[in-house]
C-alpha cells in the first residue's frame, strides 16, 4: 500500500512534487483520510462537519454510488462509440428534470470542459464570438475559461480582459450600484446593452451569455427577481444565447427547485453542470436544444475519450436516485432555512455579520466590520473559519472581498448538523 506519512512530511512533498500554485486550507492544514455524510475524519479518528464540500452532493462515499460504481468497474469500462444503456438511460433521466427544448445531451469529465464545449456550441449556433459574463464570476480553468472568468483574468497574476469578453456588474443588492431588491432585477439587466454596444465597437457580435443561477466566487449571491428574465431576453435579441453555469448549485440543493435557474422563471439555451453530478467522481454535462445541437453538426466529430462512459454514467445514475428516493431537494429546502433563520437570529446580536443570503443549502453571511458602511471585514472571515475549523466545523470565505462565509455542505446535511454549527458559530462570534 502507500506508506502513511505525517503532515509535516507530506507537505514538504507536496511542495517539492507538486503544482506549486496549488493552495491548501488552513493555517495548520488537516490531512483528512475518510469521509462519511455530511462528516470527514482525519488520521486520529477526528471527526468534522464538512461546510464546504459542494461536490459530495448525496454525502461523502455515499454506499449506493460507490456499489454502483465499482459494480460497473467490475464489468465494463470503455469509450461511448460502443451502444450502451448507460449514457442513453442517463441521458433520458437527466432530460427528464428539464423543461421541455433542453433535450440533448453532451457528457465531459467536469465543468470547465463542458463550459469550453459550450462556448464552441455557441459560436457554432450563432456565428457570433463575443461573449458577456458577470464581474468575479469562474467558469473554468481552461485557456477559453480564463478568459470568461473576471475571478482569474482580473485577480493576481491575471492577464486582464480580452476584447471579445464583456463584463456587467454582479446583481449584488448588498454592496452594489442597485440595492432596492424590488426593482434592482431590471436595473442590473440594463447595463447589459451598453456591455454589447462595447463588444460591438470592439469588433464583436454577442455568441452568449455566460451567467451562474446562483453566483458562487462572486459571494452567494441570489439573483434579484427579474434579473434573468430582463438579461436573457436583451442578449437574444442581441443575437446571443443563453447559458446557465450549474455546476456548483444545480441537482436540488437550491431546496425550492432542482434547478436554480427555475427561481427566476426562465430556460436557458444552455445548461452547463458538474462537481455534484457524479458525487465527487469526475463527469460534466452540457445540455442545449435540437436547435444548437443541429449547428454543431460541421462534419468534424466531437469525441471525449472518458466522457460518458459506463462508470461515470453509472454512478450518475446513482446520484439522481439517491438525491430523489432520499429526498435530498426537500432537505435542501428545510435545513437551508433553519440555517438561514438561525444566521438572521445571530445577526441580531452580531454586528459583524451585515447580511445573510441564500437558498437552500447555498448560503453567505457576509462578515462588516461597520454594518451602516457595509466595509468588508475580510480578517474577521479568515479569523471565524479558522476558529471554526478549531472546534471542527470547516467553513471555507468568498466574494470579491474575500469575507463571505460560504456555507454549501453536503446536501445530507441534518438539522442537528445545522444546530451545531450555529451554536459553534454564535460561541466564536463572543455568545451572548
Ligand atoms: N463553473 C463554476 C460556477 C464553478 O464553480 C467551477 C468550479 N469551481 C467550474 C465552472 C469549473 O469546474 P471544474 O473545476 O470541474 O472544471
């Protein structure tokens, strides 16, 4: 087997033979060696509450996906230019959750590649290839991504924009320009024509619209009502396409929908999903209409060695049972709100934390450190998470200016798991 080392030694190794870019969490990181639920242990037997992982959707090593996982492994893996029943009865049953024109399906090996497959559809569709995207928003790690990505190309060692992208503020009612959440829907969709009348003067005509349904790096955001409704209707008639980014809050965890897009009342042309779809195993998905799956048919061959195959589709198959026959999306919606319930109590007795947000199981609470300035207290967030993290409740921070707690467990998560957290968070934040 493979010798177990200290965590001294393995990151002094991890330095030495690793991607040096590569971040880990905490001051004193954790070596973590098992995972079960909403739950991680690491080599002592210690226990923590997992905050942070949006990937193990159904729980970490959930028993039903890892059986059908190695069951299929056990039997056939290969590529997708054989017939299989896997990939077509995933196909169908992932369809099946979808209104009505998203109806085919493309499967990759995570979300970057699906977004990167999805820009290629777009431009196909269109014949257009500019691009539009919310300010710190992440699509992806990709050459293409990055550029789509303000999150990378305007943080540290970013190259800055490119002149095919455009970028419109995030719809954030807390800090930014709008803050009435009853009309800042359509006051934020109305600098997208200006974003395109710039695309234009640079040479480019909208291919699509890049845009999370929830915003993740951004600082979980909620999109105020109207936002997509008033934003995808401006890029169509622009000549674009509309693509929703669900690779971190799609498959039930917004609680009230399965798909977050549906909260705003719209379909994109493009649904693009990923982390949460094989439950940590790695699989993405693209999904568009007849219509933009008939413009890609150029007579050159799109081929993804791993993607869909009988593994990945397996245990795919496996979530979308798990998530429905536990009834995961309702769990979503009834531990998200006594969570958020919990964070709107504490906020009463805690200056510092200026607003909490949410859906689901997908929630912030931005840190202040004056509530009537709303100045971003990133110290403080740094400060909370890792006093969290000593009383065993791993949190990770988020926005702009780094000092959102991000709050996207598992989507197992219990209500005594919610309980603790809240006691734990109120104990850090000085109790009553
Ligand atoms: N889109 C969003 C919204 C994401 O959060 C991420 C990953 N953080 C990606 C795309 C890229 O997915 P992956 O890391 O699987 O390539």
């Amino acid at each position: 087997g493979v010798p177990e080392r200290g965590n001294a030694e393995l990151l002094d190794l991890r330095k030495r033979y690793l991607n040096p870019t590569l971040s880990v969490s905490y001051r004193e990181p954790l070596k973590i060696v098992r995972g079960a639920g909403a739950w991680l242990y690491d080599q002592h037997g210690e226990a923590y509450l997992d905050m942070v992982n949006n990937v193990c959707h159904v729980g970490h090593c959930h028993p039903r996906v890892v059986a059908a996982g190695q069951a299929q492994m056990a039997r056939l893996n290969t590529n997708t230019r054989y017939l299989h029943d896997n990939i077509v009865e995933y196909a169908m049953r992932l369809v099946a959750t979808l209104p009505a024109p998203l109806s085919v399906v493309f499967l990759t090996n995570s979300g970057t590649e699906a977004n990167d497959l999805a820009l290629r559809l777009a431009r196909a569709h269109t014949g257009k290839r500019g691009a539009l995207v919310l300010d710190h928003a992440y699509h992806g790690h990709s050459p293409s991504m990055v550029e789509l990505s303000p999150y990378k190309f305007n943080g540290k060692g970013g190259e800055g924009q490119v002149v095919h992208v455009g970028v419109v503020d995030m719809p954030d009612v807390y800090q930014g320009a709008f803050r009435d959440p009853s009309i800042a829907g359509r006051q934020y969709a109305d600098l997208l024509p200006a974003e395109i009348a710039g695309l234009r003067e640079r040479g480019f005509e909208p291919a699509v619209f890049y845009c999370e349904s929830l915003l993740g790096c951004g600082g979980q955001i909620v999109l105020p009502d109207g936002y997509l409704r008033e934003a995808y209707a401006t890029v169509r008639a622009a000549g674009g396409v509309c693509l929703a980014d669900e690779v971190q809050v799609g498959f039930g965890r917004a609680g009230d929908h399965f798909w977050a897009f549906e909260r705003q009342g719209v379909a994109p042309d493009i649904l693009t999903v990923g982390k949460p779809i094989g439950n940590g195993h790695p699989i993405g998905a693209v999904v568009t209409t007849p219509e933009i799956a008939a413009s890609f048919v150029t007579g050159m061959e799109y081929f993804n060695t791993f993607g869909g195959n009988p593994v990945s589709c397996a245990i795919a198959l496996a979530v979308l049972d798990v998530i429905h026959e536990e009834g995961l999306q309702e769990n979503a919606r009834v531990v998200g709100g006594l969570l958020m319930d919990g964070l709107r109590e504490l906020q009463h007795r805690h200056e510092c934390i200026g607003d909490v947000r949410g859906c689901g199981l997908f929630i912030g609470a931005e840190l202040v450190s004056d509530p009537v300035a709303r100045t971003p207290d990133r110290v403080k967030a740094r400060q909370v998470v890792e006093a969290m993290k000593a009383r065993h409740v791993l949190l990770s921070t988020e926005g702009p200016a780094d000092n959102v707690l991000k709050i996207k467990p598992p989507v197992v998560f219990g209500r005594r798991d919610a309980g603790e957290f809240l006691e734990k968070l109120d104990a850090v934040l000085g109790g009553r």
